[in-house]
C-alpha cells in the first residue's frame, strides 16, 4: 500500500512517528453493527476509553478510496449515518482502494491495515467465527488472526456462533487466545461460555509480557478474550429463545453469508427490547479500555 492511498488523523500520525502507544477500532460496528445513533455514541465512547488509558484510538475505514487511520468525529458520523457504506473484509481492501469507495473494514481487515502502519493492539467487540450448521462457514477473522501479528481484545466471539468449533480452528492455527481475569472463553451477550482456556492472565502487563514472546517466535495473532460484566450479561436461557427465532427467521427470508450475522444481531435487538444493544455497548466500550493498557504496557516494553 502506498502512501497516496493512506490518510492519518494528525495525533495518530504523531504517535506512530514518536513510538507512542496506538490501539486501532474497527468501522463496521458503526456502518452495520450498531443503530443510529447508538452507533456513534458507542464509537466515541469506545475512543474516549482508549484515550483514557493513556492511548491514542485510531478507528479505521476507507473514505473514497483511500485507507483512513483514525477518523474525525464528522467522519464518524459519516459511517453512522450512511446507508450505503460496503463492508470491507481482507479480500475486498484492493477492490474498494481501486473503485474509489467507501468501505468500513471488519476485525480481518482492520487487523490487516493497523499491521501495514505499525500498529499492535486492536480492540472490536466480538470476533467472527465458524457459523453453526456449516464447518464451510468460517470467518476471515480466524484465518487473519493466523497471519497476522496483531494482538484482538475482544468479548470472545459472537453468541450465534459455534464457539467450540471457532475454539478448534483457531487452535489449527495457532491462535494463542487468553482469559483475562477468566478460564473460560467469552461469549458476547453471555458472561462466558463453556470453552476452557488453558491460559489465563491477571494483567496488561502479562499480556504484554506473552505478546512480546509469542511474536519473538513468529507468532502471529492473538487473541485476549475479556468477559462481559455480569450486571450487563444476557440470560443464557432468554439468548437461546430470541437467536432460535432470528435464526428461523433468517432462513425463512433466505438471508446467509455475510448479511446473516447483522441480521441476527438486528432482531436480537429487537426480541430483546434493546437488551443485546446495552450489553454490545458494554462490551465494546469495555474492551476498548483494556486495549488502551494493554497497548501502554507493550509500549513500555519496548522502550
């Protein structure tokens, strides 16, 4: 990627060149995760939680053609706003660099520029998976993650997923993913789901610490799986009830592939009376700050 097709935000720019802490967001929880204007609320929030922990937040997309790490607060709520905005995985960055577009990136594609510009620590709420009902059905965030030295906080991955399935592929590939604070692999919605982890850590600096080692070796992504507040966590047994019916639903207007997960998250929303949207805002905004510390105290082993 040439630098005609970059454009930084001026603090971002200024904390890559002077070695500062930097964590990068992802721009499809805006453009299609979230409502308006929850949608924005949530991707300021989030950046406010990075800045509080003392780290520069540099949420990505692609703004008529050109890859833009770190987005004002107008171009924020560009991508909230719009209607016609392309989900941008890894396999369609060429395409919407070439065509001009307008594109916010997934976890795959946003893992993929933040590497391109230097930076390490990444924070989105729930990673994709391997969709139920069909081990073919595997999201490019996994194989990214397998290719990718990029370190992903997030809440687990998304509830309507197989998460034991998504646990065994990111396993072939190598995938480091830790607990913080838990054993168990987190689960979106859910405070937890049944997956055991065989590597818990207390602190940004342990992570930090498994970080440098594992991308000493050749490693490449890895995954910091951080559970949702229980205050915030949806019942397992209500879950289970509204994704049963979003799912005949689904199949009953034909809708798979990529449009499937948001229009799962779209009903559980709406089943829910606004319950899954609370939590996805705890979550995000939650690890966010995580990446924010965990982001400084990877900086502060590299001084």
């Amino acid at each position: 990627m040439n630098t005609e097709q970059l454009s930084f935000r001026p603090d971002v720019v200024e904390a890559l060149q002077q070695g500062r802490a930097v964590v990068a967001l992802e721009s499809t929880l805006i453009a299609h995760g979230l409502p308006w204007p929850i949608n924005l609320e949530t991707a300021l929030a989030a950046e406010q939680a990075v800045s509080e922990a003392g780290a520069v937040p540099a949420t990505i997309a692609i703004l008529a053609g050109r890859v833009h790490v770190g987005l004002s607060e107008d171009e924020l709520r560009l991508l909230a706003r719009a209607k016609d905005i392309r989900k941008a995985s890894s396999r369609d960055l060429g395409i919407a660099l070439a065509l001009k577009q307008n594109a916010a990136t997934t976890v795959a594609a946003t893992m993929r520029l933040a590497h391109q510009v230097g930076i390490r620590v990444f924070a989105t709420g729930g990673i994709g998976g391997v969709h139920p009902g069909s081990h073919f059905d595997i999201s490019a965030d996994l194989m990214e993650l397998g290719r990718t030295p990029v370190a992903v906080v997030c809440a687990g991955a998304k509830s309507i997923l197989d998460l034991p399935a998504t646990m065994e592929v990111l396993e072939t590939l190598a995938v480091p993913v830790l607990g913080y604070q838990s054993d168990r692999f987190a689960a979106f919605y859910l405070r937890q789901s049944e997956c055991l982890l065989n590597t818990r850590v207390e602190s940004a600096q342990e992570v930090a610490r498994c970080l440098q080692a594992h991308w000493s070796l050749g490693g490449a992504g890895v995954v910091i799986s951080l559970p949702l507040s229980q205050d915030k966590a949806i019942a397992p047994e209500a879950l289970t009830r509204w994704l049963h019916q979003a799912e005949q639903e689904a199949h009953g207007q034909g809708i798979a592939g990529p449009a499937l997960t948001p229009f799962l998250l779209a009903r559980l929303a709406e089943l829910s009376g606004g319950q899954t949207l609370k939590a996805n805002q705890e979550l995000i905004v939650a690890n966010a700050r995580l990446a924010g510390a965990i982001a400084m105290a990877w900086n502060m082993r590299q001084l």
